[in-house]
C-alpha cells in the first residue's frame, strides 16, 4: 500500500491540483480534464508500439552489437546513428527516455544517448515536415542547421558534467526500469 | 507518421515470432514491463499537461507572444515554450498565425525551440531515468541554447 503510495505520489499531485482548481475554477478544470483525456488518447495511441519497440531492441540487440555502434569509441559512426534514430522517431519528448534507457543499458557511451535524445527532441523528420510548411523553409532549415551542433555540443558539455558516480547512479536507476 | 510507426513494429514482431517465439514473448513481457514502471509518472504528466494547457491555452500564449518584442518578449517566450508541452501540428500553426500578425522571428524561434527542448512538465518522467542532476542541466542547457536559437533565426530574417 505504502509502495504503491510512493510510486504514484506525483500522480496523486497532480490530482490533487486538479481538485484544488475545480474548487476555484471549475470551467478551468473542466477543461483540464478535457485536455488530459485527449492527451491520455493520444499516448494509448503512440506509446505502445515505442515500448513494444524497446522491448524487441533488449532481446535482439546483442550488447557487443550496441557496443561497437554506439559505445565509446564508436567515434562518427556513433554520432551519426545516435542522430539518425532519434530523427526516425515518432511521439513526444517523454517517449525518448524509454528508449534511451536501453540503449544506455546495452552498452551506447552517455554522450551517444544524449545526442539521440535531442535529435528526438528537434530534429524528428515528420515534425520538419510541418515546421517547412507552417514556418517556411528558412525557418525550419536554419533551425536544423543549428539544432544539430547545438545538439552535440550540449550531449558533449552533458557527458563532462557528469562525474563517475553521477553515471553509476543513472546506470543502476536504468537498470531497475528496464529489467 | 503513427501508420508507419505501427507497420513497422508489426513487421518487426512477426519477424522475431518467426524466428524465436520465446524470444518475443520475452520481449513483449519486458515491454509491458518498461511501460508499468514509468506508468505513474506519465500519468501525472498528463493531468499536469491539462492544467497548464487549460490556463496557458491559445490566446494567453498569443497575448505573451504578440505583444512583447525584444529580449524581454524573448524570453517570456522561451518560459511559455518551457512550461507546456503542444504537439508539433498544433504547435507550428499557431507560430505560423502569430507571425502572420506581426510576432517577431526571435521570439517565435524561442518559443519552437524550447517548446521541443525544453519539458518542465516532464521532468519527473526524465529524472526518473536520468536523476535530478543530469535532466536539470539538460534542460538548463536546451534553454540557453534556444537563445542561440532564436538569435540567428532572427537574425536569417532580417538580411
């Protein structure tokens, strides 16, 4: 019970939030729970094949195979997988971390792991797609042209600011989740 | 986008039960596995989302957007892109309708830049793979960076 109370005390929060401005604006919080539901579709909508998608990686994927492409020393290769993938993907931010998580388990350097996750955050295809037409091609190519420096700079000042037992902490905290 | 994502792991499954069924029933479980264990946080993310997006909706985003400019304008920007989490086609047309009505190009650029890079609302979904250390500075980085972001944006738009 007390478990189960710790797991979910964020959610309950966030519940409780929503009670709290259903007491002083019940408008808002209808409203709130109108967005919540439509995000929650389409969650139940992406989700699953991501997860389903991870879960194949963790048994196909051999550990030396995720090594040698993305672990240290993988060098370019590594880079340039790591950019490729997260730029594939489909579904929001949070659905990244997931996938990161397994990579990182498999043997993928932390920088590699980085690097994906902010080509998932701003360089995925389809979302380019929109930004040209909606913001112009100037617009949505300037931004890649940057977002992808951008994107190994900061995965590289990520990975300095991290010292051995920082890593050890995420190692066993992606470990627990994705046993 | 969600067709082809759903085609290929489909395809993909079929393969691995083709080729080891035990394999896949593995995999699944571990799947299932991955998703229970972070089921809570993206739960409160989601009610979090609706709260933020029911105060934060459309006009309010448009008012902080349109009226600004300059740094001040640019920064209100980046916090708005920060604190709420809109999926890219809801996103980029209303940066497209703002613009339209005189937003300026640094402000907008901020705005898409940290929206995407930058997730207040999903940090305890981060921090509970990453810890509290690694996804601060991530996102703390993401948000100086969208600065840059909307510097040289601003500035394509101008020569």
């Amino acid at each position: 019970m007390n478990k189960l109370f710790i797991r979910y005390r964020f959610f309950l929060i966030t519940l409780l939030m929503l009670v709290v401005l259903a007491l002083v604006n019940t408008g808002l919080a209808l409203k709130s729970f109108s967005i919540t539901a439509y995000s929650l579709r389409e969650v139940l909508l992406v989700i699953p094949p991501i997860f389903v998608l991870l879960g194949l990686l963790d048994i196909w994927v051999p550990r030396h195979t995720m090594v040698r492409f993305m672990g240290h020393g993988s060098g370019m290769k590594g880079v340039l997988l790591a950019v490729l993938i997260g730029s594939a993907a489909a579904g929001p931010l949070y659905g990244a971390f997931p996938v990161a998580a397994v990579f990182l388990k498999k043997g993928a350097s932390f920088r590699n792991v980085f690097i994906f996750i902010g080509a998932w955050s701003t360089t995925k295809i389809p979302m380019l797609l929109f930004e040209y037409e909606a913001l112009g091609p100037r617009f949505a190519l300037t931004r890649l042209l940057v977002d992808i420096p951008g994107i190994i700079v900061i995965s590289w000042l990520l990975g300095l600011s991290l010292n051995d037992s920082d890593r050890l902490d995420i190692v066993r905290k992606v470990e627990k989740l994705t046993k | 986008m969600t067709i082809i994502l759903y085609t290929a792991t489909v395809i993909l499954l079929a393969v691995s039960l083709y080729k080891d069924k035990q394999k896949t029933v593995k995999a699944i479980k571990k799947a299932w596995k991955a998703f229970e264990n972070i089921m809570p946080q993206f739960l409160g993310v989601l009610v979090l989302t609706g709260i933020v997006l029911s105060i934060m909706n459309a006009e309010t985003i448009s008012r902080i957007l349109g009226v600004e400019s300059g740094w001040l304008g640019t920064i209100g920007a980046a916090v708005v892109g920060s604190v709420t989490l809109i999926p890219g086609f809801v996103a980029f047309p209303t940066a497209s309708i703002l613009l339209q009505n005189g937003a300026g190009y640094m402000q907008i650029a901020a705005f898409v830049s940290t929206l995407m890079m930058v997730g207040v609302i999903t940090f305890p979904v981060e921090i509970e793979y990453f810890g509290v250390k690694t996804a601060v500075i991530r996102n703390l980085l993401a948000f100086l960076f969208s600065f840059l972001v909307a510097v040289i944006i601003g500035w394509v738009h101008t020569v």
